[in-house]
C-alpha cells in the first residue's frame, strides 16, 4: 500500500471521527438531520440529498432534501413492501418496484439503510455525482458508516424532540391549571350570579382573544342568554331561542365542539344565530344545565384540543359557582321566609286568646294549630258585658306575615265596631267596608261572629261566608249553621243579616276553619265533614277542651306522615 493511499485512508477516518462527533452532538432531530445531509454532501457532492424516517412497518417519509425542488419533496410518502438488506442499494432504471421508480423520480439514485441493532431507522439518499462520475469505494464507505452512526443520534433526536413536545405540552398544562386555578379563585370570590357570569366572560375574551362569547343558562326549559359580549340579542335571535326547549337541546351534547362538527341541526341554528364558533357543554352532576359559547379567535387563529380541554374544565368550575350561588341565594330566601314565619307566628300568637272564656252554664274552648306555613286562621272571644262573650272565627286568604298583618287588621277593625255597640249585622257590613278600603285587591276574608247570651242561652250570629257551624244536639242529631252572606273584603255597601239560635241543654256546637275538614292524606283525600261529624258524635260526652283535643288526634292520625298544610282552628261551645 502506498503512502499516499495510506494518507488517504487516515484522512477519511479522521473525517469519520470528525463526523461521528458532529452528528452525536447535536440534540434535536432538525440539528441530527441537517448535519447527516450537509455531512454527506459535503464528502459526496450530488445532484440530490434526502433523508426518509421510517413511520410505520413499511412507511417512510421525507424529512429532509437538498437540491432542486427539494420544497416539494418534504413528507411525502413511500412505501417499501422488501426492506433493504445490503449496506447501500444502487437503484437501476430496470428495477420495476414502484418505490425504487419512486426513488428514482425524486432524483435518487443510491440508498443507504440507516439502522441500528438491525432496525431500519429510516434511509439516506443520494442523487448522481454533480461531476457525472461513479462513486469511488470510499466515498461508498464513507456514507455507509455515516448512516450507521447516525441510526443512534437520530433515535437521540427523537427521544429529544418527544421529550422537549411533552414538556412543552406540560408546560401548557401548568399554565392552563394556574390560568384555571386563578379564574375559579376569582369565580368563587363572590357568590352573586351576575359577578359570576361577568367574571367568567371577561375571562374567555381576554385568555382567548375571541371576538364574541354567550352563557346560555336553562331558565323554565328554554335556553336563555344570561350574559353576552360582542353583538346585539335582536328580536330574531330571541324568536329562535325561545322556539327551543333547552332539555332537547343538550340531549346529545357531551364534549366542546366546533361549528362544523355539530351535526345536531338545533345546535347548529344556535350557533348560526349568535355567530358562535365552539359550544361548551356546562356540566353539573353528569347533567347540561348551561351552554358556553364563543366566536372565532382574532386574527382566525383555530381552536385546538388543548383549548377545548381547558374550556370544558372552566365550564364545569364555572357551573359549580353557579350552583354554590343559587344554593346561596335559596339559603337566603329560606332564612328570609323563616324569620318571615317567626314574624308572623309572633303576631298571630299575640292575637289569639291566651286562655279560654268563663260564662256560666257553658263550656267554651279554643284551639289554633298553626301549620309550616302559618296561615291566616283567626279565632277571639271578646267580652261584652258580663253576660254576653263575642264568639268570632274566621280565614284570612293568604299566608305568612301578610296574611298575619291582615289578621291584626280584622281583629282591630272588628274589636272597635263591637265597642260601638252596634248590631251584629251592622258590625259585619262595617268591618266589610273597613277591609275593602285597606285590603288590595284579590284578598279577602271568611268570618263568622256571633253574641253568645248568658242570660237567655241564645246566640246571635253573621257568617261571611265562612264554614257553616255544625250543632250536635243532645239526642244526637246534627244540625248546621247554614246561613251565610258575601266573603269579607270584595264588594263594599254590603248588608248582612243576623240570626238567632236558642241553645238547648246539652247542645255542643263546634266552629271550624277549613284546615279541618279539608286535612289531606297521603292519598291526596281529604277528611271531610262526614268524619267531624263522626268524631263529634263519638266524642260529644267529653268536655269542651278534651273534644278538641279528640278532634286534633283524629286528625293527625288521619294525615299520618304528611305536612300540616294548613292552620287547624276549633271553637268548641257545650251548653251544661
């Protein structure tokens, strides 16, 4: 061997060295992929250069060219059904395999298999000389131990570029959480609605740089836009929501969408009406109870999945404030009604009598059961002279502290009509036109009154419209009070007539509100007279205290486990 032809090898493997640092140096597969081509080039000019990386079992792609038109050739596609088992292959006009044809159109005319332990990697092309001469043996070698190095540094550059994508994505994602933890800190700062729903819009257009953005909320099963930024809600665009029923209108939406991938035709004429590009399911409990939609994103940059991510666990946080809000809100309502209660409660117990009345020769006691509800029940006894006791039951509409304050009015009214001295039908028609100057429309007021006589046993009464009075008498029969005039507070002028009742020994007369006979049970039925007048009858022995009592257990024992609709309000009078 010659000294020259000695030089010659020692210079190519210093090359090989000075390659194989090059290559192994670089991190990213671009860098991997640039030097194996400049390298290769640089040693073996040609009229073409590319690099395939193998996708699949029998695919590769073009990941990099160099000569004419080399734009072009980047990721296309071959397919190679034989692989390569020789160190290099020249590709002959005559081969008819349709990759080497292939190949060859791309201006390659001899491959390198690039692999490592025996796995194809991918391959290095090469077009003709630039020069039109053969390939030398060295230049042969040269580019089949640089494919060989470079199987390595490109799986590296591989590993590397996965590796630097999943931080990136991780990256993305911690900005994406602290982005979410910091805007459903500041969801859950207030428990308003309205700052809620500002909150969270505000926070779409500026992270996302969208031109428009709509809450859609589900309100008496239609859908209803609560907060809007970016167009008008004009008179068509109300016309098509109202047509829809918002339970069928999230029947099948389960996943952020964009426009085009909505086949539901409801949702996309949402979509079309507001201009809206992705739809947002806003989930509570496995259930749609809101739409988040949005516009196109300035300078028409699309939505990605990341982005869908990100809104689909914003609508959900946004949807558990909402949620806290309203249970807030009912919270409120609730202790708002209940000091309510308390209040009406409070005027109805100072109403009412404390103690029940004693006139001699008559048992007399009353009772008032007020329900959840407290309803406008009103039952007094009014002393007249010591011979006569003012007997008045009756029913505000109503409940509540209005009912209650109407309550407090009638008993004002009917105490200052009986200290007049007026006649009992005089009273009623007084006290009628006291209720309809103070009363708003659509509230009235049954009431029975009467003058309970000592002396004579008689009782002079008015009903106004109000449960008839029903009398057991002492062979027991039954009898009803069943005169009646014009409920309370609707027409004023009224006159009512008064009645008289001679009360026999042993007679037992019992007035009632309407909470009373018409107790309902679990099967939606009511009690009924019939079964008063049962209960009075069976019971009609007992003292005036212990009929009532009887009449409250029969009762609740009827209604079993369901609720106290209404207030229950007895009047029990027995002549000894």
């Amino acid at each position: 061997m010659s000294e020259q032809h000695i030089e010659q090898k020692l210079f190519t493997l210093d090359t090989l060295f000075e390659v194989g640092r090059v290559v192994t140096s670089a991190l990213t597969l671009e860098s991997v992929l640039d030097n194996i081509l400049l390298t290769a080039l640089g040693r073996v000019p040609t009229t073409r250069g590319l690099i395939l990386l193998r996708q699949d079992q029998n695919r590769f792609t073009i990941k990099l060219a160099r000569g004419k038109g080399r734009e072009q050739l980047i990721d296309q596609v071959l397919t190679i059904d034989d692989p390569i088992e020789s160190d290099y292959l020249f590709l002959s006009p005559d081969d008819d395999r349709p990759w080497v044809q292939q190949l060859r159109g791309w201006g390659v005319e001899l491959v390198f298999p690039i692999r490592t332990r025996h796995v194809n990697r991918g391959m290095l092309g090469m077009g003709g000389k630039a020069s039109g001469e053969r390939f030398t043996e060295d230049e042969l070698i040269f580019l089949h131990f640089l494919a060989n190095i470079s199987a390595n540094s490109i799986t590296n550059g591989l590993m590397y570029d996965r590796l630097k994508t999943t931080n990136r994505h991780l990256d993305l994602k911690i900005h994406e959480m602290q982005t979410l933890f910091d805007v459903t800190k500041e969801l859950t700062s207030t428990l308003r609605t309205d700052e809620i729903l500002n909150t969270l819009i505000l926070s779409l257009m500026g992270q996302l740089m969208i031109s428009r953005c709509a809450i859609i909320l589900e309100d008496a099963g239609k859908p209803v836009i609560k907060v809007y930024k970016g167009f008008r809600v004009t008179r068509a665009v109300q016309h098509v929501l109202g047509a829809m029923n918002f339970s069928a209108l999230v029947q099948d939406f389960h996943r952020a969408m964009l426009r085009h991938e909505i086949s539901d035709t409801t949702l996309r004429d949402l979509c079309s009406a507001l201009d809206l590009e992705v739809l947002v399911p806003m989930r509570l409990k496995d259930e749609v109870h809101g739409i988040m939609g949005l516009g196109k994103k300035r300078l028409n940059i699309q939505f990605t999945e990341h982005d869908r991510d990100y809104l689909s666990a914003l609508a959900t946080q946004a949807m558990i404030a909402l949620e806290n809000a309203r249970l807030f809100e009912e919270t409120l309502e609730k202790q708002r009604m209940e000091e309510e209660l308390r209040v009406a409660r409070s005027i109805q117990k100072r109403l009412l009598p404390k103690s029940a009345p004693t006139l001699e020769g008559f048992d007399i006691f009353g009772m008032n059961i007020p329900s959840r509800h407290v309803s406008g029940d009103y039952f007094d006894f009014i002393p007249i002279t010591p011979q006569d006791l003012g007997i008045a039951i009756g029913d505000v509409s109503g409940k509540g502290t209005p009912a209650s304050l109407l309550m407090a009015s009638l008993q004002a009214t009917l105490w200052a009509q009986v200290e007049n001295r007026f006649s009992i039908s005089e009273i009623m028609s007084k006290v009628n036109d006291a209720i309809c100057r103070t009363t708003e429309t659509g509230k009235f007021i049954t009431l029975f009154y009467g003058v309970l006589n000592q002396t004579q046993k008689t009782l002079t009464y008015c009903n106004a419209g109000h449960s008839f009075p029903i009398i057991h008498h002492a062979d027991g029969e039954i009898e009803r009070l069943n005169e009646s005039g014009l409920i309370l507070g609707v027409f004023p002028n009224q006159s009512y007539s008064q009645h008289l009742y001679g009360i026999q020994p042993g007679d037992t007369l019992v007035f009632f509100t309407d909470g009373v006979d018409e107790a309902i049970n679990s099967h939606h039925e009511e009690f009924g007279e019939d079964a008063l007048i049962d209960v009075i009858r069976r019971f009609a022995h007992l003292s005036a205290r212990e009929l009532a009592e009887k009449i409250r257990s029969e009762l609740q024992y009827y209604v079993g486990e369901e609720p106290q609709y209404d207030d229950i309000t007895l009047i029990i009078i027995k002549r000894l």
